[in-house]
C-alpha cells in the first residue's frame, strides 16, 4: 500500500510538470518578434540633417501592430530632432495618409510606432523600413556616437507582447567640405611699422586674426627686443587684440622690434609667416630732466633683520631736480619695504640740520615721492649719490631671492619740465642663519634616573628642549619598557613637558626603562634613554579591594565586601568608590568591623563615600571589613563599569595617627541578563516556561530564545529540566524559589 501511494504521487507530479512545460513552451512560441530590429550607421558635417533608417528583418509571430524603441546617443555629438514612418509601414490606398503613427518623446528618445487598423499591421516575413530617424548633426569634425536600441517591446494583433533582438549603428561628424588652408594675419599695429617719434611710456597694440576656422590664441608668441613678452588678449579666434604695456618706460631713441608667432585652428593648424617689425621712440629734449641712471643696489639679509638699502642716482641732467618718483616692484613673500628715508646726497638745512626734501611712500611703501619746495636744495647737473633708503624686512628663508626694480620714474626740474630716467634694478637675497647644529635635549626627569622605591601609581614626567630652532613635537617618541606610549605633551618648541600616566600601575620591584627620541627643527636627533624601580614588594603590604559583582536589571541586587586586607592596627579610613550612573547604582551600605561607619551615596554623581573609625576599641588588624555595598544594575545585558576605589585617609589607631601605606583594588559590575526571562520581554513568567519548552522540541518559531537567561538549574545545558524548573518557580512550588542561571545571573 505505501508502495502504490507513492508511484501515484509520482505519477501525478510528472504529468503536472509535463503540463507546465507545455504551457510555458506555448507561451514562449506565441510572443511576437522578430530576426532583428537595426539602426543604420551613417555620417554627417556639422550643421546637417541627416536621415537615418530604422530596420526590421523578419517579423514573426505576427502581425505586429505596435513598435516601441528607446535611442540612446551622445547628445554632443548629435540631436534627434524628428521621427517619421518607414517606407514598411503601408499608407492608406485611397487618401495616401499613413495608417501607421510615429511619436516620440524624451529628446526623441522614445519612439513609438502604432496603428489601430489590424489590416495595416506588420505580417509575418516583413522586413524593412519601419522609422526614419532625422539626426541634427552639432558636434565637430571625428567625433562620433553611438546609435544604440534599447527598451525594444512589440506587441501583436492578439494583444500578445515580445521583443527583438537589436543592432545598432554609430554616427561619425565628418569634416567641412572646405578645407581652411589659410593662416592667421596681423593688423592695426600700434605704434605702426617705422613709425618714429613715438613716447617712451607707450604701449603696443596689435591684432591678430584668421578668416578661416579662427587664431588658436593658445599658439600666439609676441616678442619686444626679443625677450618674449604676456600681452593682454582680448577679443575672439576671428580677431584677437593683443595689448602689451612694458612694466619700464623704454629709453629715448630706443629701436623697439617686435614679433609675433600665430597658428590656426584647423586640424593640421596653418602657421603665419612670422611678424616682424620695429619702431623708433622720441629723442630726449635737451629740456627734459634726467640722469645717467637711479639704481638699486643688491643686498642680502637673514630672516628677521631689518636691512637698509639705498638708491642711488648718477649724474644729473638738465636738472635741477626738484621733485624724484619712482616705484619699486619686489616679491613680498620675501621682503617688505616698511619704511623710505632720505638719502645723504638730499641736502640739510644748513642751521636747523633739519632735511630740505620729504621723503613720502605709498602703497605698502612701494610708491616713493623725494620732493622739495626749496629751489637752494634742487639737485644740481652731475649730482650723483643716494637719494633714499629702502628699509628692508627680511620674512623669507634662505636661499630665497627677489628682483628689486624701479618702475615708473618721473623727475621734475625747476622748470616744472618732466623727464625720466633709465633704472639699474638690483636683487635682494635672504641669507641662511647661522646653523643649529646642537641635537635637543631631556633634563626634570620624575622620577629621577636610578631612582628606587618609586611607588608603583608613578606617573613620569620629562622636558625636552632645544636651545636653537626648537624641537619638532611631531617627532617625540617615547617608549616605556620597550612599548611606544603617548604622553600628554604642553609647552613650546623651546621647552616641551611630557607626561605619562600609565593605564595600569607597575608591578613592585620592576625596573623601568624610558626611552625619549627628539629632532628639532633644524633635523638634529637626539636619543635619551634611563630607568629607574619601583618599590619593592612588602609580603606585609595592606590592600584595600572591593570584590567584582553581576547582577540583572530588574533581578536581584548584588552585595560586595569592601576589605582592607592585611592591615596593622588600623583606626581611621575614608575612601570614595566610583561608577558608572548609567551601569550601576549602590542602593545601600552596610557596617563592617569598625566601632562607627558613615556613609553618602550620590548616585547622580556615580560616587559613593564611606569613613569609618575605631572609637572605644583598639585597632583593627589582619582582614578588615570596612562594609557592604548593595548594588542594583541599571544599564543592559553585557554592560559594565569600574568600581574603582579613591583612597583618601588611612591612619593606625596611636595617638600620633601614622598614615598606613596601601594599595587598591578596583572592581567591576557586570549586567547580567534576567535569569528566566528565556523570551526577552523583561518578566520571568509562566509563559516564559512554555516558550522554553517549545524550543526543545523544536516547535516553529521558537528558534531564538535568550540564551543567558535558560539555564536556570545551572547544569551547564539547556534542557526540558530547565522549563520544568522555571515552571515551578513561577507557580511557587517548594524548593525552587531561587533560579540559578550559568551565564552568571544570580
């Protein structure tokens, strides 16, 4: 019998899976498409329309009467601006109108061919035209997209959908059909070619431009006295103006020749002939005032110093001079002209010794004015001297380096007449200081090098300091027995204070070696290295601990002893417990062994303080309890905090009150979860014991259980017996009043 069912089963199930087949096999046969729908690839110049075709080859499962295709394509290259019908899709015979519609959206991205005469749908075999995309050619000459058919869905007369495998096409941008082999041109020079006569503050204009694709300006070179030159550039490809304004007047008489390189923009670029041409400035009036030359003298300096640096002229002509400006053009990342003196050649009053000149500066100094109103004090023909002094502060570093030029040189004479006068520029060079060649160094060592019986709380503290540049904080390393530590670091590069306090104390009788490497700023390394011992171990040493405790929120509290262990007549003791507010609470504290103990907790603090002393009695000695701590678990499950002892008062019980030399102990709280509450809502119920007695069995939907909470008779398993155990419990029965859980739950 159980054979026979079986066969049955397996009957039936093949012929459903048959059916199936069949189904879908009919399904998938039934859906229309077609051998391929194509998107021809073509060609086109910039600023065309360009038809390109939209194919299908050999529709099945038809007819077909509607068509519809995403085009993907690069819209910088090209732009499909229309949508038409194919010569495939048929027109009516009479009207000659299409009975096909062709729509599109998204930037005719999304085409649709539809038609609701089902005589007029595609049949099968049909192959063809069906779309005529009209693409707007916009991108430039060997770009290229491609055409790409996505989203490709067509549906039959009955309603049935498919889709058809796509080709697809690119678009290239072909070149202009006329070809720019012309080159660029220049016009409208200013000054023109050979002109003569022309002023010595001018600037030069010329134009340069292209008939064809347009002046490449990235390729434009102009040379003045054949130095290459930045002009301004203005304008567009077809015509740029180039504006070049020297940063010096040039001299009189001077033969100014000027070049200009230019290439266009067309694939191969046509170069220009170079232009090359030159003109002449004004001669110097016998009237203009001048000199030989003004001069700034090269210097040098160190970072910091204040230089003065003069300015000299050599020569007078046509003078006397009155009035001298100039400017001074320097980098200010390396020096700053911060003030602009009289030089000796400038005359004093004769009486007063007062100077006849003013010295004036403007513009971070950088403009300078030498002028007097008294003509005794002009400056006579020949002249020759310093006629001001540039204060110099030096802000850059060594081995940097600035021109110094003067610019802009106006000199008027008695007359009123004005004139100008060719510069000799100087440099100015910031010297090296003297070199730091001295490492740093350590000194306030705490604790001492060598030092011993070093208590083992010690934290370390030590300078590092460097008599020249400074020491470079971010190369401090300092080792503690061998492992890199991070130490507090305050102070300045002259003197650096490290502290260290270790996370744990040392062990007694530890020797302990510290190691400090430095560089300072000028890259001098130096190595310290020194150690010193702890105290050593005293089998008499008092101890005050507090044990660890674990409880659950919501479950029974914890009490802990606090002890000072291993104590000699003690009288008097006072300490601080801290914690963890959010963890743990204490919710009491109760007497040990001494005559009188007090106590305050302040649970929003995370702080409780306890004092107790002997007061009738004698001292206390050997394992003394000072009290009990009961503590209520406040975080969750798996959360912890320090119990960590401050001690503030240990004194034997003599009339001298000695203090008691001592270590702690510190403790920590566990959260534990609440033994029996095996489904995590918080309670230990009856439903508890049914929930934990589904999962043994291996009920649906019992899987997770909390699994720290289930083994309340603590025989290491989690078993029926626990929800035997848990269910007497949670009735009262005798015997199981208390759960033990393993996980550490009491």
């Amino acid at each position: 019998m159980f054979n026979k069912i079986n066969r049955s089963s397996i009957v039936n199930i093949v012929l459903i899976m048959l059916t199936t087949i069949v189904v879908f096999s009919s399904v998938a046969l039934s859906q229309p498409t077609a051998d391929s729908i194509s998107v021809a690839s073509d060609t086109g110049e910039n600023g065309q329309t360009v038809q390109v075709p939209v194919n299908i080859t050999n529709v099945a499962n038809g007819p077909l009467q509607v068509i519809m295709f995403d085009v993907n394509y690069m819209h910088s290259v090209v732009d499909i601006v229309a949508v038409t019908n194919g010569d495939l899709l048929p027109l009516d015979s009479i009207t000659q109108q299409p009975k096909w519609t062709a729509s599109s959206g998204g930037n005719h991205e999304s085409v649709t061919l539809s038609t609701s005469d089902q005589t007029a749908a595609l049949q099968n075999g049909s192959t063809g035209t069906i779309a005529v995309l009209w693409v707007s050619v916009i991108g430039t000459a060997g770009q290229q997209t491609d055409m790409n058919l996505t989203n490709i869905d067509v549906s039959s007369t009955g309603l049935e959908h498919g889709t058809i495998p796509s080709i697809n096409g690119t678009f290239t941008v072909a070149g202009s059909g006329v070809a720019d082999i012309t080159p660029p041109y220049t016009s409208g020079h200013d000054p023109a070619p050979d002109a003569t006569g022309v002023p010595i503050d001018t600037s030069i204009t010329v134009h340069v431009l292209d008939d064809g694709d347009g002046v490449n300006n990235s390729t434009i070179v102009m040379t003045v006295g054949g130095a290459v030159v930045t002009p301004d550039i203005a304008g567009t490809s077809a015509d740029y103006t180039l504006i070049y304004d020297p940063p010096a007047d040039f001299t009189y008489d001077q033969l100014v020749n000027v070049t200009i390189d230019a290439s266009d923009l067309n694939e191969t670029p046509n170069v220009m002939t170079m232009d090359e041409y030159s003109f002449t400035t004004e001669s110097a009036s016998a009237t203009y005032p001048t000199a030989d030359s003004i001069s700034v003298a090269s210097d040098t300096g160190e970072n910091g110093q204040t230089v003065q640096v003069p300015v000299n002229i050599t020569n007078v002509a046509n003078g006397p001079l009155q009035v001298i400006m100039f400017d001074v053009n320097y980098m200010h990342s390396v020096v700053d002209i911060v003030a602009v003196t009289n030089g000796d050649l400038l005359p004093l009053d004769s009486i007063t010794q007062q100077p006849k000149w003013t010295a004036s500066s403007g513009g971070n100094h950088e403009s300078v004015t030498l002028s007097t109103s008294d003509q005794t004090a002009a400056l006579q023909n020949g002249s020759t001297g310093t006629i001001a002094v540039l204060w110099v502060s030096v802000i850059g570093t060594a081995g940097q380096q600035t021109d110094m030029n003067l610019t802009n040189i106006d000199v008027s004479s008695t007359g009123l007449e004005h004139g100008t006068i060719p510069s000799i520029n100087g440099t100015f060079a910031v010297e090296p200081v003297e070199a730091d060649t001295a490492p740093p160094y350590t000194t306030y060592h705490d604790p001492a090098p060598d030092a011993t019986g070093v208590p083992i709380d010690t934290s370390i503290t030590v300078h590092v300091l460097d008599d020249g540049d400074g020491v470079n904080n971010s190369t401090i390393v300092m080792t503690v027995d061998g492992a890199v530590v991070t130490p507090d670091i305050t102070g300045t590069s002259a003197d650096y204070t490290l502290i260290y306090d270790p996370p744990a104390d040392f062990t007694y009788d530890q020797l302990v070696n510290v190691t400090i490497d430095a560089s300072d700023l000028a890259g001098n390394v130096m190595h310290g290295a020194y150690s010193f011992t702890t105290a050593a171990v005293n089998v008499t040493t008092t101890i005050i601990a507090i044990d660890d405790a674990i409880a659950s929120a919501g479950g029974n509290d914890d009490v802990t002893p606090v002890m000072i262990n291993n104590v000699v007549n003690v009288g008097v003791v006072r300490i601080d417990i801290h914690y963890d507010p959010s963890v743990v609470w204490v919710v009491d504290v109760a007497d040990g062994d001494f005559d009188f103990v007090t106590s305050s907790i302040d649970n929003a603090a995370g702080v409780v303080r306890i004092g107790a002393m002997q007061v009738a009695s004698s001292g206390l000695n050997g394992d003394v309890m000072l009290a009990e701590v009961t503590l209520q678990a406040k975080g969750g499950p798996g959360d912890t905090s320090a119990l960590s002892i401050d001690l503030k008062e240990l004194k034997d019980a003599t009339p001298q009150c000695n203090p008691i030399q001592t270590g702690v102990e510190d403790g920590i709280f566990t959260v534990s979860c609440l033994c029996g509450d095996v489904n995590g809502d918080g309670n230990v119920l009856l439903d508890d014991a049914m929930y934990l007695m589904k999962h043994c069995v291996k009920e649906p939907g019992f899987e997770q259980i909390n699994e720290c909470a289930s083994d309340v008779n603590c025989d290491g398993a989690i078993e029926m017996a626990d929800a035997m155990y848990l269910a007497k419990h949670c009735v009262g029965v005798q015997g199981f009043e208390k759960l033990h859980c393993c996980a550490g739950q009491q």
